[in-house]
C-alpha cells in the first residue's frame, strides 16, 4: 500500500477532528478503568493509597487529550506539526492585558461566594490553611487540567471547529464535548440521588459557559496557550480555594449553584455584546 492509499484509508487522515474526540474519551475513560481494574486487583480503597498517590493519578488522567491531540497531529503532520502544536504552551508575545483578563474566574469565584453569604448562607470558616494545600492548590491545579488538556482543547479542536461552525456552534460542540469529557468523575465524586442531578447540572452549565469564555480569550491570542492554560487554571483553583475545603465561604454544592449562575451571566453578556472574534494567524 502506497503513502496515498495509506492517507485515504486512515481514519485518523480522513476524520482528524472526529478522531481526537474518540482518542480523548478512550485513553482517559480507559485510564481510570485501569486503574479501578489494578485497585481490585489489589483489594485497595483509593483511601487507602499513599497520600502522593491519588495527585500522581489524577495528573496523569488529566493529560489524556493532551496526549489525543499529539497522537493526531503526528500523524497529520509528524514532529513539526507537534513541535508547533506543544510550541504555543511558550508563546509569550500577546499583549500584557490578557495573562490579567485570564485570571476572571478569581473575582468570579469570591462574587459568587459575597452572593451565597449575603443569602444568609452560612460557612465554617477554614482560614489556618496549610502551605501544603497552597501549593496543592498551586501545583496541581496547574498541571491537571491547566496544562494537562489544552493543547486538545483548545489547541487542537477549537480552530478546526470553528472553521466549520464559527465561534458560538463551536463552543456549544466542544463545551458539550469536554462537559461529557468528565462522566466518570460525576459518579466518583461522591454525591447520590438529587444532590447528583444538581451537581451534575450545575456542573455541566458552568462548563458550557466557561468553554464560551475561553473561546473569546483564545480568539484573542490565537498564537498562544498561555492564556487559555491560566483561564483554566484560575477556574479550578478559584472554586478549590473559597468552598469549604479552602477558606472555607459555603458548602462546595451549593457554592457551586451559584458560581455556576455567575459564568452563565457573564457567558451570556459577552455572546449578546456580539464582538467574537473569528479564529485569526496573528496575536492581538
């Protein structure tokens, strides 16, 4: 079989989009059936594992789409293509103002906690934090999903998306996309019945909202991943540090309700101001 034959029957070749999806979802669900399957093999609870251990496996599972986007650009466009692809983690020349504008989800996070406080909401309180847990905070936050799945993202998927859907359908798609993306850890995360429903919900809305926003960002600074890596990290972190494992403000689900609210908002504001911005070569 010759190179062109090879070309027209890969499915990777033909459907490089639909293929990183599939990719994504297979190496991260297989991933944590793996590690199910070896903790039984075990007789372990993941309680019972070393403190380190369950970081260590969450980082590496977070890396999947990362890893998705290497196998198919590699094979689209071999080690350059890749070397370009993983290039835009370092791509420090975009304008000042958006490594500031990445860092929204902080004030979005405290709002939503003043909002839950101001409704007579009531919160322990946990201000003796640790520096462990800042820098579990800082580290982990960084290096899951931060850095670990937006060269698939949004380094990949977004552009291909949206030059066939245009910016909006293409935050839709990949919002529902990357939403999905976190099945598996809807049923380890601990809540059963109505409180799963709401999580669930909650959960799946901000996403949504949040994928919107970064899309804007991306569009921005089309030559860097800089921003999105720091948008991503600030929405993880920013919720990690007010609900009631950081400092405490209220109890994660409901804290999570009303911050997901606060992204719909501030999703819907910058859809109907109408500026979006097409996927563009050059920084802004």
């Amino acid at each position: 079989m010759n190179s062109t034959e090879w070309k027209s029957n890969n499915f990777i070749v033909r459907r490089p989009l639909l293929a990183y999806f599939v990719l994504s979802y297979t190496f991260f669900w297989g991933f944590l059936v793996l590690i199910i399957a070896i903790l039984g093999m075990l007789r372990l609870q993941p309680d019972a594992l070393p403190a380190w251990a369950m970081p260590i496996i969450g980082i590496l599972g977070s890396w999947m789409p990362n890893l998705a986007a290497v196998t198919v650009t590699g094979v689209l466009a071999g080690r350059e293509g890749i070397r370009q692809l993983l290039g835009k983690f370092f791509a420090t020349r975009i304008a000042v103002r958006w490594y500031f504008i990445a860092l929204f989800p902080f004030p979005l996070a405290f709002a939503a906690a003043s909002l839950y406080r101001l409704a007579g909401g009531v919160a322990p309180g946990n201000m003796g934090l640790s520096v462990g847990f800042w820098a579990g905070l800082i580290i982990l936050n960084l290096l899951q999903g931060a850095t670990g799945e937006e060269a698939g993202w949004r380094g990949f998927a977004l552009p291909r998306l949206q030059d066939t859907y245009g910016p909006v359908k293409a935050s839709l798609i990949l919002g529902l996309l990357w939403n999905f993306w976190h099945l598996p850890l809807w049923l380890l995360s601990g809540y059963s019945g109505l409180d799963l429903l709401i999580y669930v919900l909650a959960f799946s809305v901000s996403i949504i909202s949040l994928t919107f926003l970064i899309t804007w960002i991306s569009n921005k600074t089309p030559i860097s991943l800089i921003p999105i890596v720091i948008t991503h990290f600030s929405f993880n972190a920013s919720l990690n540090l007010v609900d009631a494992r950081g400092l405490g403000f209220g109890p994660t689900l409901s804290l999570l309700v009303i911050t997901t609210g606060i992204y719909l908002i501030t999703a819907i504001f910058v859809w109907s101001t109408g500026r979006w911005p097409r996927y563009k070569t050059q920084g802004d």
